[in-house]
C-alpha cells in the first residue's frame, strides 16, 4: 500500500460510523473511475457525495435532488456524472489530485439514511518492462539471473514470474522484480513470463531463456537462413556476368562489322594506252573535274588494308 492509501484509510477511520461500509478503489490516471454501492440502489430522493483529501477537509462535491445534479466541486467540473437515483458516481478523465476519500449520504424515500465510504487511489499507468539476462556457466550447471524492471514512479508494484517449455501452459514460477535460475549446462530452452502490476494496471514481457552452451541461436538454424543468401547472391553474379559477357560480344561483333563495310575508293585514270596512270584517293574524288566517258573507264575493287 502506498504513502497516500494508508493515509486516506486513516482518514476514512475518523469519519463516525463508516468504518463497517468503506470500499478500496484503484483508479488509472486519465481513464474513469466508478464508485458504486449495490445495498444503496434503494428508491432515493436526496444523495450527497462529500470529498476529502490529506489536504482537504470534507466537503460538498455533488449533490442529487430532486433528479437533478448539482457540482459544487471546480475540481470535477464536467467530469462528473450520477446514475441510479444518485447512488452511483462516475469520475471521467482522472486526475492524480482526485485519490482522497469519497463518503455518500443517501436519504432513501422512506426518508432512512445510509452512508458509505469509498477510498480512491489513482495510480499511473506502467510502462512497457525490460529484461536484463545474467548468466555464469559452471560445468555442472547454468546459473541465470533475471531482472525486471519498469520506469514507472509509483512504488506500489508486484512482479510475478511465469514459466512454460514449448507449448504447454504458463505455470507460477515465483516473484520479485529479481529471479534466479540453476539448470544444467544443455537444458531445453524455457519461456518466463514477468508480470508488473499495480491495483489499476498491468504490463508483461516475454523472454526465452536458451542453455548457457548455446547463448546465440542454434547453428543449424542459422544455416537455414544462410543457405538461400548464398543461392540468391550465387544467382545475381551469374547473371549480371552473362549479362556483361553478351554486351562484350555484342560490342565486339558491331566492331567487326563496322570494319567489313569500310572499303576504300581509288580512281585509275587512263590516258591511253601508252599513257601512264593516276590514281586519285577517296578525298580527291569528290574534287576531280569529271572524265568524258569516252577517256575514261571505271573499275571497282575491294582492297584489303594489313597492319
């Protein structure tokens, strides 16, 4: 129990006559909170709900009349709602400032008062808990200590262990934030479960304790995922050098090709029999005044250059 619960219980002790009809309440902060009595939900038609905190005398908070509500409270301006001819309060979007002791004055129609108390203790949600696994290896057994943990600031919380191997169900192991484990060397991998919780809240992880001979994943499982990396990496390097290969030869044949089709002009011009020849190359072609065609004859030839 927290600092603020034992005190509010105090509080609830001082109060005459309610010690017999006094209900704990745990509410989570910015969630709703209903304080309920089910020997109250008489016929009534005058209900009064009193506040009082360590730092708050009792006063007036809310009160039902007639079928009609009146909040006398800032504190809990719309965030307040009575049902059940008044009998049963509802506290919206919580607020740490809201634990404190709620009493209940119901005038029932035959005009007998009963009285209750409530005692509410708003806590903060728990975080997400952490894991820190410890292990030392002996040669006859494997020592392991578990530490679980949460960042939350409220002092109020338990830590419970479960445990299960494979499939079967989760089985009470112990408690505490801290647990430790002595199992041989090569023991079957175990599951535990950590439970933190508080009067209003709940969170749990999940942790696979493995032998302190194997503190990785198994090598042949580790082979399962290597293999297809393998084939996959093997696959792409064929591919791209067939890919590389054949855009080579491509290159080499369009090379080949280019050079066959290259042939070099020249222009044999005969004078006359007697006459002596000239040979003109492809440049001077083009700038060669043309031959009468009883002068001259054309012949065509395919030469090849060596290098």
């Amino acid at each position: 129990m927290t600092v603020t619960a034992a005190v509010l219980l105090l509080l609830s002790l001082l109060i005459p006559g309610e010690q017999a009809n006094t209900r704990q309440v745990a509410g989570l902060l910015h969630h709703s909170v209903e304080l309920y009595d089910p020997d109250l939900s008489l016929p009534s038609h005058d209900v009064i709900w009193k506040f009082q905190t360590q730092n708050k005398t009792s006063t007036r908070a809310v009160m039902y009349q007639k079928s009609e509500i009146t909040i006398y409270d800032s504190q809990f301006t719309d965030r307040l709602k009575l049902s059940n001819n008044g009998t049963k309060l509802h506290i919206n979007d919580l607020r740490m400032e809201d634990s404190g002791v709620y009493t209940t004055e119901v005038t029932l129609t035959n005009n007998e008062i009963h009285h209750a108390t409530y005692i509410l203790t708003v806590y903060e949600p728990i975080t997400q808990p952490n894991v820190i696994t410890e292990k030392a290896n002996t040669k006859k057994q494997c020592n392991i200590t578990l530490h679980c943990s949460v960042t939350s600031h409220t002092s109020d919380l338990s830590y419970t262990w479960k445990s299960r191997h494979q499939d079967s169900t989760y089985q009470l192991y112990g408690d505490g934030s801290t647990i430790q484990i002595s199992v041989p060397p090569d023991h079957q991998d175990m599951e535990l479960l950590c439970i933190v919780q508080n009067p209003a809240d709940q969170k749990n992880i999940s942790i696979t304790v493995t032998s302190c001979n194997n503190r990785g994943r198994p090598r042949h499982q580790w082979i399962l995922y290597i293999i297809p990396v393998i084939i996959i990496v093997t696959t792409v390097t064929i591919l791209l050098t067939w890919k590389i290969r054949k855009k080579q030869k491509k290159k080499m044949r369009r090379k080949q090709s280019e050079e066959e089709r290259k042939v070099e002009y020249l222009m044999v011009e005969f004078s006359g029999p007697s006459s002596s020849s000239q040979i003109l190359p492809n440049e001077e072609i083009s700038h060669h005044p043309n031959p009468s065609p009883q002068n001259f004859e054309t012949l065509y030839t395919c030469l090849e250059l060596k290098t």
